[in-house]
C-alpha cells in the first residue's frame, strides 16, 4: 500500500485535458517543495517530468504542470495525445519514513 | 548526457545473494545522491535504498533492511547494491537512479535502463 494516493486509472480523448491527482501527509507532500512526477510509456524506464510540483525539466512539452495545494498534488495533460498512453508516479521524500515514497501509479489511457 | 548503465542482475535461487553495479557518466558522480528503485513485472515503482554524495548516509526500505546494502566507489563512478538473503519477493527490474541534490532526498531526475533480478528456485 502506497502512502501516496494516486487513482489507478485516468483517460480521455485527444486533445481533452486529463489531471491526475496524488494525495500525500505533512510528512510528505506538505512539507518540502520536492513533489516530483514521472511517466513511464511501455516498455521503457521512468522518465522526470514535473520537479518541485510544479517545474518542467528541459524538452518536457508545456502541455504538462503540475500543481500543489497542502498535502496534495495534480498533473494536468492539455492536448492529449496518443503518445501520453503510459503510467504516471508521483513521489516525494517522506520525512517521518526517512525514504523516497511513490505513488500507486495512474495508467492513462487515450481513448 | 547522464548515463546510467545497470548490470549483475540474472537469475539466482531464494537465500543466494547477487551484487548489482551502475556504472554513471555524462556528470559529476561524486556531486549527486544515488537511488536504486525497482518495479516487479507489471507493478508500479518502489524505492529500495538512496546514499548520499560522499556515501556517509544511507537509508533504504522497510522490506530490504537488514539484507540490502547500497554503497558507491566515487573513485569509479560506480553505485552498487549488494543483496543477501533473497527471497522470491525480489523480483524485479532495478534501476539505478541519479537525485537531483548532494543528499538524497530531493527527488530521482535521471533513470537508468534497468537490470531484471529474478529470485526462483
């Protein structure tokens, strides 16, 4: 069992915005700005996406953001595409667990 | 660019152990935290161990303590993650993982590939 909350599964159709969320606790998500969000497409290894809740990595499309509020997070997907079917993470560090923690993970799926 | 390149991973009977090495280039290994994360086939991601630039700090999991043991030779550019005492739970890709800080804990910016551990008798 995760102690980040993702639901497991999201969709949509192309160009639709999709948003998934990742639930967390003080000790997480709430306290430090090192939310991080990843994607995994089939077959290959994660990738970072957002840094810091809400930071784009060089070459990552603005397409992606993510956001903060408390104890929890959200990745936003605009214009979805058919390339962005995979699995999204979010993790954080966890201060009480002193370790690195995932979430459950979300597969998207384009419809 | 940043390459992380994971090896000795395989196929090893329960109670055996098996060290797996990532050999780091494209940065300054010695400036950055290191992680080993793994994911069973068809599961989500699980963090296993992080040590710190200079490896005087470590921490792993829950479910490996006492069996796993991350360790880096900064000389070599090399992170390693020794395993002992494995059990058929082990199995999985690890892959070795690049922070973005000195410390650990500000999160993974750079995966490797990853090698397959499977733990089968």
């Amino acid at each position: 069992q995760s102690v980040l909350t993702q639901p497991p599964s999201a969709s949509g159709t192309p160009g639709q915005r999709v948003t998934i969320s990742c639930s967390g606790s003080p000790s997480n998500i709430g306290s430090n700005n090192n939310l991080n969000w990843y994607q995994q497409l089939p077959g290959t290894a994660p990738k970072l996406l957002i840094y810091r809740h809400d930071q784009r990595p060089s070459g990552v499309p603005d397409r992606f953001t993510g956001s903060k509020s408390g104890t929890s997070a959200s990745l936003a997907i605009s214009g979805l595409q058919s390339e962005d079917e995979g699995d999204y993470y979010c993790a954080a560090w966890d201060d009480s667990l002193s370790g690195l923690i995932f979430g459950g993970g979300t597969k998207l799926t384009v419809l | 660019q940043v390459q992380l390149v994971e090896s000795g991973g395989g196929a090893v009977q329960p109670g055996r152990s098996l060290r797996l090495s990532c050999a780091a280039s494209g940065f300054t290994f010695s400036g950055y935290g290191m992680h080993w994360v793994r994911q069973a086939p068809g599961k989500g991601l699980e963090w296993v161990a992080v040590i710190s630039y200079d490896g005087i700090k470590q921490y792993s999991a829950d479910s490996v303590k006492g069996r796993f043991t991350i360790s880096r030779d900064n000389s070599k550019n090399t992170l390693y993650l020794q395993m002992n005492s494995l059990r058929v739970e082990d199995t999985a890709f690890y892959f070795c993982a690049r922070d973005r800080g000195y410390t650990g804990n500000y999160g993974i910016d750079n995966w490797g590939q990853g090698t397959l551990v499977t733990v089968s008798s």
